[in-house]
C-alpha cells in the first residue's frame, strides 16, 4: 500500500498532464455532441447525442476527484506516513536491548597481604566457566500477575506480542512492542475487550508500517478503561481487508501501585528516678 501511495506522488505531474488531457478531450466531445443536438431533426440521434454528453461530463468530474485524490496524497497521506516512520524510527532507535556480560577472573591481589591463587583451568569439565546470560525476553519486574488465562494465536511471527505480556499489570501508558507484518500488508490495529468496553472489542492502536523485527509501533494508555481483566489484541491485515494473523494476550487494568509511606519512629519515653537521701 505504501509503495502505490509513493510511486503515485512520484508520478503525480505527468498523472496531472494526463487527466487535463482526458478533461479536454471530453469537453471537445461534449461540445460536439451539444452541436449534433442541435443539428438534427431525428430524435434518435438526438439521444444518442445526449448520451455522449452525459458521458463526457461523468468522466470529467472523475477526472477531477482524481486529480483531488492525488492532491490528498501528496499534501496529506505521504507527509503523515514519513512523520510516522520517522517516529518508529526513533523509538527502534532508543530501545535498549541486553547485551553479553561475562564475569573476569580476579587477578591475585599481594599488595594488601592477600595470596589468591587465580583458576588455571576454567574449561575443564570439572570446572566450567559461569556466565551471566541477558533474559531473552523483557518483561517489567513485578508486573506479572500468576495464572493469567491462556493467550491465543501469538505462534504466527507476523503478529507477536512482546509488551504487553499476558498476565501483565497495566496502570499507566505503556510502549507497545512486537512485530506486525505480512505480504501486501496495509495496516496493524491493536484491540481491547473487557469492562470498559462492554466486553467487545475496541480499537485503541493503528499502525500503517510493517514491523518485521521486534520493535515498539504504538502507545497504550490504560486511563480511560475501568479496571480488570481485558483481551489485548494484535491483528495484522493484508490488501484483501482480512485479518492474516492475530496475537490475543490477556492484561490487568489496575491502579497506579500504592507508594509505602514512611511513619516516624518515636524517640524512647525519657525514665525519670526519685532519689532518697537519709
């Protein structure tokens, strides 16, 4: 859809040039065909000159709404998918994702009077190397509710859900991340069911880019949903208008998590003794 939408920008002048032409060459005939009306005494050419007339002024004023369309694509369509891309573009750019982190050895310290001996042989069965390995997936720490229900679809890689995750706990605007593409792709819309939304499906995201790698396209914010358990949906469209593939996860709508608040301690009561002399 993207690439007809820029190869018609491209083309928009000499697509101009053509639909002048098509406008003239319609008004010559409407004339001519005004001309024969007036000309002839038979009535059956009298409508088969009408005719014509009607003709050409159809395709002049589709001509026109051609030429608005385009118009629409320059100015309007092509200019808001480059502000998204360069927006998607952006947000690929500032995820941070895990890297290799491998602990060293620690060399033998003799200056503070210390005699560590450092491992010589790291590789051996006996002694293997330990390394800490990234998580392959990011999750938000403690944000997992145990036991959600079960996701569905989620196994087609043109539509996956890595944030939210099912079971998540949503309380404020989150970034929404994973991948959503397919051939002939036109658009990705994201959808929730549950309380707010009468238990039917609501679309709250719309992207119209692929997203081949794992990567965040849209935001979600839970404020305007009451709370509980709602069905967040991913569903990816082809140029057929049918949804290809779809990724259903379950999240929590809650508050935003209550702060602890700190109380003072009192200080010890002061003890007071009588002292008798005799």
């Amino acid at each position: 859809m993207i690439t007809v939408l820029a190869l018609v920008e491209r083309a928009a002048i000499g697509l101009y040039l053509l639909l002048v032409a098509v406008g003239i060459w319609n008004a010559w005939q409407w004339l001519r065909a005004r001309a024969e009306i007036r000309a002839t005494y038979f009535e059956l050419e009298r409508d088969l000159a009408r005719l014509r007339q009607v003709n050409a002024i159809t395709v002049i004023v589709l001509a026109i709404q051609a030429a608005f369309l385009i118009l629409g694509v320059q100015f309007a369509a092509m200019p808001y998918l480059r502000r998204e891309n360069a927006l998607l573009e952006t947000q690929r750019q500032t995820i941070a994702t895990d890297g290799t982190f491998a602990t060293a050895t620690p060399a033998a310290v003799v200056a503070q009077g210390l005699d560590i001996e450092p491992a010589n042989d790291l590789e051996s069965d006996d002694n293997p190397i330990i390394q800490l390995t990234p998580t392959p997936t990011f999750t938000p720490v403690g944000t997992i509710i145990p036991n959600p229900p079960p996701l569905e679809g989620c196994s087609d890689p043109r539509s996956t859900l890595q944030v939210p995750a099912n079971g998540m706990r949503v309380f404020q605007p989150i970034t929404v991340i994973g991948t959503a593409y397919t051939d002939n792709f036109t658009s990705a819309k994201i959808e929730i069911s549950g309380p707010g939304t009468n238990n039917t499906y609501a679309v709250v995201g719309e992207t119209l880019l692929p997203v081949r790698e794992s990567a965040a396209f849209s935001q979600f914010t839970p404020a305007a949903y009451a709370e509980g358990l709602y069905k967040f949906r991913l569903m990816v469209f082809d140029i057929s208008g049918s949804p290809v593939a779809v990724c259903m996860v379950n999240i929590y709508i809650t508050d935003f998590p209550a702060t602890a608040t700190p109380t003072a301690t009192p200080p010890p009561a002061a003890t007071s003794g009588n002292s008798t002399t005799g």
